[in-house]
C-alpha cells in the first residue's frame, strides 16, 4: 500500500514540476527575443557609451528562465529517486523562489511607487513589459497566481514525498524473509548435544574401595 502511494507522489510530482519547466522555457525564448531586439537596436547605435546603464530587464527574465528549468531538472531527479539530499535541495529552490515571488508580489500591490524601487532599463523592455500587464491585467493575474499554485503543490506533494520515501523499506515484513533464510538454515544445520536424565557421579563408597584396593 505503501508502495503504491509513493508511486502516486512520484507521478504527481513529475507532472506538476513539468509546469515550472514550461514557465521557464516560455522565459527563456521571451528572453532571447529581448536579446535580440536590443542587439538590432544597438545596430543602430555602434558607439554606445560604457557608462550606459546595464539592460537588467532581459538578463534577469532570462536568468530566471535558467532557474526554474534547473529546478525543474531538480525536481524530476528528487521525484525518480525520492531521495532525502535531492527532495531537500528541492524544497529549498522552490522555497527561495516562492519567497521573491511574493515579494515581488507585496511590493507591487501594496506600494504606489513600486517602479521606483527598480533601476532604469535603457532598452525599454521593462516599460512594454509593464504595459502589457495593464492592458492584460486579469489574465497576468490568474497566470501569475497559476505559477505560484503550482510551485506551494509542488512544495507540498515534495514533502509528503520525503516523508513517505524516508520509510520506503519497511513496507512489509517479507522484504526481510531473504535476510533471515540463512540464520535459520544455519540454525537448523547446526549440531547440538543434549542430556538427557540426571547426570551420573561416583558414590563416596566407590571411591573408597578404589583408593584401599590402590594401597
């Protein structure tokens, strides 16, 4: 029964943590892209300045892309293997990104003057990107609130994983019947001596008449 369970958590697991892997792949092309249009924009300005500010948008989208397919990789590993080290490194990457998340999160919503708090992008990217998100505010919402469901179930089903993978030897009392076969056909194989009836000792009497018969 125990098996089975952890069979179930294994599955679930590979299927939920494979939508953290579509995630980042959609960041890593829409990174690329980012990428490229700027290249083509620079092409235009050979003679840019060093003291220009960096375009962070596109590099940390990106960045972000490479991690959460890492922790896809992560993921799938500590699921097929059910591992305590994996499941554990697991847990903490997705622990640390739910907690920038909703950081990110709080920032926004609660703070009017929350696109202060970030530098300047010379490339333009984090201003389209923020326009997006006005003009399709309730589909960014239940996307972004899709991810972050999907990253606590993937959390969640993580840790019901180690719990139950840490006792994945002891399902039944059969898996240890191989193990005991050799003590107890060595126990059955082995000789043994047995008394039988009271042991028999020489009398006072027979001991006397040896000793006068010796003299």
């Amino acid at each position: 029964m125990v098996r089975m369970i952890r069979a179930c958590m294994q599955s679930l697991l590979k299927f939920v943590n494979s939508g953290n892997g579509l995630v980042g792949i959609a960041m890593i092309l829409y990174g690329i892209w980012l990428m490229r249009a700027w290249q083509r924009h620079l092409g235009h300005f050979p003679f840019e300045r060093p003291d220009d500010p960096i375009p962070w948008f596109m590099y940390s989208f990106f960045g972000l892309g490479i991690l959460l397919c890492v922790i896809t990789c992560v993921g799938h590993i500590a699921a097929e293997t059910a591992r305590g080290c994996c499941l554990h490194l697991y847990v903490m990457l997705v622990f640390v990104v739910l907690m920038v998340e909703a950081g990110l999160a709080t920032d926004v919503f609660l703070n009017r003057d929350w696109e202060e708090d970030f530098p300047v992008d010379p490339s333009g990217s984090f201003d389209q990107f923020k326009q997006f998100i006005r003009l399709n505010f309730d589909i960014c919402q239940w996307i972004g609130i899709s991810m972050m469901s999907i990253q606590g179930l993937s959390l969640l089903l993580a840790m019901l994983l180690k719990a139950i993978g840490s006792r994945r030897y002891y399902d039944s009392d059969d898996d240890y019947a191989p193990e005991r076969l050799p003590l107890l056909k060595n126990a059955l194989h082995s000789p043994s001596t047995c008394v039988i009836g009271d042991p028999v000792f020489p009398s006072k009497n027979d001991a006397w008449n040896k000793r006068t018969d010796d003299e």
